[in-house]
C-alpha cells in the first residue's frame, strides 16, 4: 500500500466468521476503483472478566485498528454482527474512544457506509444498520447507502437493505454470503470509493 494513496478504512467486528468475509467482499469492492484502495482492519472482543487480555496481534483475520488507521482515512466502511438490533460491543467500544478525533474534526466531509449480518432473516439488520450511522454523523461524515440502482436489492430473498449490505448467516452461523449479498457488498465498496475520491479532492481544494 503507497502512503500517498488514499485509502478505505473497512473496519469490522465478527465472532463466527460472516462479517469478516462481508468486509473482504466490500474491500474487494473498493480495489476496483482505481487510485484509492482498501486497509482491512478489525478490532479486539471485551470481556467482562477483569483479568482478560487480548494479544495484540489477533490470531486470524486483519489487525486491530487504531486511531491514526480512522484518523488518514478517506472514508470508512463500518462492519458489525447484529446483537438485540444493535452494533456489537467491541466495536462501540473502540467508538466511544474517539472523542479526540470528534474534537479535532478528523472525520468531517469523509464518507462512511455500514453493514451487518444476523442469525435470522428478520434478526434486526435494518435497526443495526441505524444504530451504526449515528456516531458517525455526530463524527461529521457523509452517509452513503445502497441504491435501487443495484438490482439485487429487489432480487434479494437474504440479505440486503438500502441502508448497507446485510447478510442472513443462519441458526448455526454456518450459511455462507451469497451471490445477491456479495454482490451488494461489492457495489457498496465501489461506490464508497467513488465518493471517497471526490470528497478527498474537495478536502484537498478547501485546503489549498
């Protein structure tokens, strides 16, 4: 990865594996356009025992994120798994510690865009996805969801809303992302991407 060129941030958080793929899938999304490119990051499970710490390198998957990973961003794809219709705690958590970047107005005109998988069809995708949005837009970012342009919203018999892309993994998490959910997350990626060049140039213009 060049340090000149901007990149996605994709960040996630997932337990049984489908939201990691999810975020591969929009990160393989973002790769597509061209000057701008993807940086997988995740981020470590809390526990409520005093005593438990993770090792600072995960044992699969990408590497936990920090804030100079959100901080040079040139936009931000926020992954979760659905817990009661809410953003999973480990992500919130690694949120609610970047009031220093609010303050400094780090991520103000930088798109952003969220996804999500649940155990059932009807498991609170929509809600999560909502959830998700908010400390965002307190950051100052853009959101960008998912237009009806992409037909696979309206084919869709799983996952998939014009909120973010959403994935049904089944009882067992065992149900791998299909065609029309990773199609979505892909167009999801691009057309962050796409917004993230112009904004990035806007930014670049304001500065100058």
């Amino acid at each position: 990865m060049s340090h000149d060129t901007p990149y996605i941030l994709v960040l996630y958080y997932s337990r049984s594996g489908a939201t990691r793929e999810m975020a591969r899938q929009v990160a393989a999304g973002v790769e597509r356009v061209a000057g701008i490119e993807a940086r997988l990051r995740t981020v470590p499970a809390v526990s409520p025992t005093c005593e438990a710490v993770e090792s600072e390198i995960p044992e699969e998957g990408a590497i936990y994120a920090d804030h100079d990973d959100l901080r040079h961003c040139a936009g931000l794809a926020l992954g979760s798994p659905t817990r009661f219709g809410n953003i999973a705690a480990p992500l919130k958590y690694f949120l609610d510690t970047t009031s220093g970047l609010w303050m400094n107005g780090a991520l103000i005109d930088k798109p952003a865009t969220c996804f999500t998988s649940s155990s059932s069809l009807h498991g609170g995708q929509e809600s999560t996805l909502l959830t998700m949005l908010v400390p965002l837009l307190h950051h100052g970012m853009v959101y960008a969801g998912i237009p009806y342009s992409e037909t696979e919203l309206i084919e869709t018999r799983s996952g998939g809303t014009p909120y973010g892309a959403s994935h049904v993994a089944g009882a067992r998490a065992d149900r791998s992302v299909d065609e029309h959910e990773r199609a979505l997350c892909v167009a999801q990626g691009q057309r962050l991407a796409r917004l993230s060049l112009a904004l990035h140039a806007m930014r670049a213009e304001k500065r100058t």
